[in-house]
C-alpha cells in the first residue's frame, strides 16, 4: 500500500503481495510526469476487473503539529481516464461530509475541496470509485490547508 493511506476494496481483487490479479495501489510516475507532480510515486486507483473502492486517511492533531479547527480546503492532481460511474475526493470531520466529483482528465489537472469544517483536530479524506475494468485515477500533492 502507498503509505499513509488505507485501501477498502468493496468489489474487485482484493490486495496481496502473492497474486497477479492483486490491483496495484502505486504509480510509477514517469520523468515527464515529475515535471508537473512531486516524487517517484502517486496513489493509483484502478483494477482488472470491475471495482468499487475507498482510498482513506485520517489527518490529525499530533505533539509536532497540530491541526486547528476551522474551515480548510484540500487540493490534488489528479489524473484519469473515462469509465467511472463514480469518482470523487471527499473529506470527513465531526460527521460532515464534503465532496466533489472528479469527470474524465487524460492530463494532470488540480481539483479542490473547498469549505471543508475541521472539528476536534481531525478529518478523513479520500477518494470514493466505481469503475470499469482497466480505469484508473492517479493522485498526488494533495494538500490541506486552513482558509483565512
């Protein structure tokens, strides 16, 4: 698994080290790629087969850095292809949900989340997908910031 991220497979292969059909959770980013999003790796989603799929983390206050309540908004690069009847980032604190669907962008593109309440120093985010077989959506620089 990409780390610091945790992968629920709702329908589709599920994830092993041992198997071919196993989805794989990283993107090699190519050289071309590193120019436009940082480092060798992004958060892939994507399978063989038909899938339906969670990709999660929870960010929270620590004794290095605390996340203060208030209103933020997280951006991503996302990249991806058609065949999703569902694909969307969302995030998650003190119950609120706030989400925003991603449509089909074959280059990297910046999305946002705007508006997003952080309550008791904690929020989910994460990307919610339902494709076809061999769709995929690549993620990278996600960042969360407080809005002034």
């Amino acid at each position: 698994e990409l780390t610091g991220w945790k992968t629920l497979v709702v329908e589709g292969n599920k994830v092993s080290l041992d198997s071919s059909n196993s989805p794989v959770l990283n993107h090699a980013n190519t050289t071309e790629e590193r120019k436009i999003v940082v480092g060798e790796r992004s958060l892939n989603i994507s399978d063989k087969i038909d899938f339906k799929r969670k990709v999660s983390q929870v960010i929270s206050s620590s004794e290095f850095v605390e996340l203060k309540d208030g209103v933020y908004t997280l951006t991503a690069k996302v990249k991806n292809s058609s065949g999703f009847s569902k694909l969307e980032m969302y995030a998650v604190s003190n119950g609120k949900t706030v989400k925003a669907a991603i449509k089909e962008n074959p280059n990297w593109i910046t999305i946002k989340l705007e508006k997003i309440l952080v309550k008791n120093g904690k929020v989910e985010i994460g990307f919610v997908a339902e494709g076809k077989a061999n769709a995929y959506c690549v993620v990278d620089d996600l960042v969360l910031v407080q809005s002034l």
